[in-house]
C-alpha cells in the first residue's frame, strides 16, 4: 500500500465520523444533482508523476499525444506517441502503453503496441473507446494523415480484450470509411449510456485535405463496422484557410446526463475569439446543427488539443489557460483545471493551476465503478516541461473534495 493510499483510507474513515457526516447528511437533501456527498468541488493535486520522459535515449526522440482511459475492470490505459527520430508531426512511431492497476499509484514498464516501421508520414493518436458492454477497449489512430510523401490515408484500429495486457493487429476501418484524412481525438471516444442510441460507439476527430472541420465515425455493433456520422465543416471548406477563419479542429466529445453530446474543439484559426469552439448533438452523434455552436469565452486557448470530462453532473475542462499572445509554441503555458456545475454554461471561478510552466496537449478520465474512491478522484495526462512543453508526459492524479 503506498503512502497515497493510506492518507486516503485515513481521511475516509476521519470523515465518515466527523462533521463531514453532517454534511452528507445535509447535502443528500439539498443538493442530490451535485454528488455532494462528499462536500463541495475543491480539486487538489492529490499524486503526481512523469509517465514517459523523452529526450533520445533509447529508441525514441520525443513522447507526444498523450491519452488516458479507465478500462470496464477498472485499471488505467495510457498511451502516447512514441516518436522514433525526431518531434515532428509527421515520422515514424510507435504507440507507447503503460498500464496500472492501482488507480495510478504504479504503473507497468512502457510497451509498443504499434509499430508503423520508418514511414515517413507514420501513425498518428488517437482516440481510445470503451465498450462497456463487451468489456473491450478500442484505439483509433490514423495513418499518412498529412500525406507527406505517401498516399492515401487511412484510418486504423486496434483493440484489446484483456484489460489492455494484449492488442490486436491493426485493423484498416478506411476499407469501409473511405480515405478521406480522418485524425480521431487526441482524447476519447464515448459509448453512450443514455438515450438516444445507447450503446453507441462514437469517436469524432478534425480531417484535413478532402475536408477539414469536425467528424465523427459511428459504430452500433461493437465496432465491427463503422460509418461517419455528424459533420462540423470548416468555412471556407477545404480551401486554404486564413487567420480568422471558421476551422474546428481537434476535439474531445463527452456526454452529458440528458444524453446530448458536447462537442469541445480546438479554435484553429482563432474565428471569433481565442477560445474554444462548443457544439452539441442531440441525436447520438448524427449531426451538429449550426444553431447548437457556440464559442465558450471563459476557455481562453493558445489554439490546443484540451481534456474535457462529465462525472457525476459536473463538467470539468483542463487546457494551457494562457491569455498571452507570444509566439505560437511559448502560448502553452499555465495547465488548469476547470469545472462547471451549470453543464458548461459557466465555470467556477477557482480554477486549478496544475503546472505554471510550458504544457501541451491533455486528457482526462476517471473510474466509473461507483466504489467510494473512484467517486473522488479524476485524472488528468498532459505534455509538460520547464523549456517546451514536449519534455515529458505527466500523470496527475486529483481528488476532487480537497484530500479529504
Ligand atoms: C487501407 O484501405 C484503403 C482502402 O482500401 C487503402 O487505399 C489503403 O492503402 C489501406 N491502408 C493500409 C495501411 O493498408
Ligand atoms: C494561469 O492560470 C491561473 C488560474 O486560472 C490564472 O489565474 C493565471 O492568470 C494564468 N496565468 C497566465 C499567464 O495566463
Ligand atoms: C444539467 O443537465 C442535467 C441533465 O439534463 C439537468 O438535470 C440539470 O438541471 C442541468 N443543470 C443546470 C444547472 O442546468
């Protein structure tokens, strides 16, 4: 048991007892929408530690693209791109997995559960998906998304039906979805859990050449056949884009309790504010009707992949909140952590810093199980570092009720 634990299970049972069980009490009454069994949200970075540290040794230049996943017997998948020669984009990778069993206290040593060779416009993350209803996990990446001396692209998948130990071979989904440049995520695809279509698979990602904006690929079966789905497209689009332009770019999906999908997207072009473009699907994925998009202000974005999450009826958000105008790559500073109790139509005002410094793309998850620990704790992955935010990948693991 790590000393983590510990402190934990003391303040669980200090609190069972003491005036927080009043509060229990009084707020099962007052306030039953907000899960405030255990008091009011106060976020604190209750663990932290580096998943993968980049840098040259060994067989990989730099670590990118982090993404995070609770699994249905209640581990934690991470996962990044592993990129072999250099930090661009484009190259040769591996998909990079460390895997924990104990709530993040520790993790397994990294293995490569995709290897795309010396490509030169190789595989890029990633959407991770789980089917709670069959227990399995599924990642989407695509390949030759840029197409930089290869052609054309596709969209693949792997998946593990083992709790993430072993992978599949990857699955070419571009012979039944075309191949159009499809790049999912970075972050998670949902299952939906309330209606309409529950069930339902959906991963939804930014495209590029033969269409730019926002799509999403549709499974019912369990994602043995996939089919787009609804469709945010970029105005002028897939035409040339200048500043200021309508471009809706990486996003991560999340659903909410009355079943509606919010869509929350990265402000390529900067249309309308530096801040985060927000669009809703009400029918389970099929379309993203204009009248739903909206900008959300409070979201200031240096133009980032972000987290988003719904649990338990609140909406949390984390991102570089940099309101600075600097030179593209040192606009990612400042990782925060938002979270709204108005469904995303406000933010609390004490936000979280959890790291000051340069920081990249995030993602978040928590475990679903409704054991009283997995009710306290979300986790946040993200690109940090003190020089850019490309050094390392970090875990945080945060207690939402102040460590107590
Ligand atoms: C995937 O399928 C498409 C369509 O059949 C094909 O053009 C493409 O080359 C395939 N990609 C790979 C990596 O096999
Ligand atoms: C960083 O985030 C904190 C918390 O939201 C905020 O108060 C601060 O102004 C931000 N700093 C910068 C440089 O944007
Ligand atoms: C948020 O959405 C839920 C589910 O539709 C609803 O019950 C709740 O009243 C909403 N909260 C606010 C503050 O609008």
């Amino acid at each position: 048991m790590s000393a983590t634990e510990r402190i934990g299970d003391l303040a669980t049972s200090v609190g069972s007892m003491g005036r927080n069980g009043v509060l229990v009490l009084l707020s099962l009454f007052a306030i039953p929408y907000l899960c405030a069994a255990y008091g009011q949200i106060e976020p604190l970075v209750y663990d932290e530690q580096l998943l993968w540290v980049g840098g040259g040794a060994g067989q990989v230049n730099t670590y990118r693209i982090p993404l995070l996943s609770f699994t249905p017997k209640g581990s934690l998948l991470a996962f990044s791109e592993a990129r072999k020669k250099s930090s661009s984009d484009i190259g040769a990778k591996f998909i990079a997995l460390r895997r924990s069993t104990d709530r993040g206290a520790t993790w397994s040593p990294t293995s490569f559960i995709v290897d795309d060779g010396s490509l030169a416009d190789g595989l890029n993350l990633g959407s991770v998906v789980v089917d709670e209803e069959v227990g399995s996990v599924i990642l989407l990446y695509s390949l030759c998304f840029h197409r930089y001396q290869c052609s054309p692209s596709s969209t693949m998948m792997v998946q593990s039906l083992d709790d993430g130990l072993t992978w599949s071979r990857p699955r070419n989904l571009s012979v039944e979805l075309g191949v159009k440049s499809f790049a999912p995520g970075p972050g998670f695809g949902i299952q939906k859990r309330y209606p309409p279509a529950v069930g339902r698979l959906i991963v939804c990602g930014h495209g590029s050449l033969g269409g730019d904006g926002i799509f999403c690929v549709l499974s019912d079966d369990h994602g043995a056949n996939w089919r787009y789905g609804a469709m945010l497209k970029s105005i002028p689009y897939n035409q040339k884009k200048q500043d200021l332009d309508f471009n809706p770019d990486e996003c991560q999906p999340v659903e909410m309790e009355d079943g509606s999908i919010v869509i929350n997207a990265r402000n390529q072009n900067n249309y309308h504010c530096r801040c985060r473009v927000v669009v809703r699907s009400t029918d389970g994925g099929e379309s993203l009707p204009v009248e739903n998009l909206g900008f959300d202000t409070t979201l200031v974005d240096p133009v980032v992949a972000a987290g988003a999450l719904q649990k338990e009826g609140v909406l949390y958000f984390t991102n570089p909140a940099s309101t600075e105008h600097r030179a593209p790559t040192e606009h990612r500073i400042n990782l925060t952590l938002r979270w709204s109790l108005t469904n995303g139509s406000s933010w609390e005002k004490d936000a979280v810093q959890i790291w000051a410094g340069p920081s990249g793309y995030s993602a978040m998850t928590s475990l679903v199980g409704g054991a009283t620990d997995d009710r306290k704790y979300i986790y946040v992955i993200y690109e940090k570092g003190h020089k850019t935010p490309y050094e390392t990948i970090s875990f945080a693991k945060i207690h939402l009720y102040g460590g107590r």
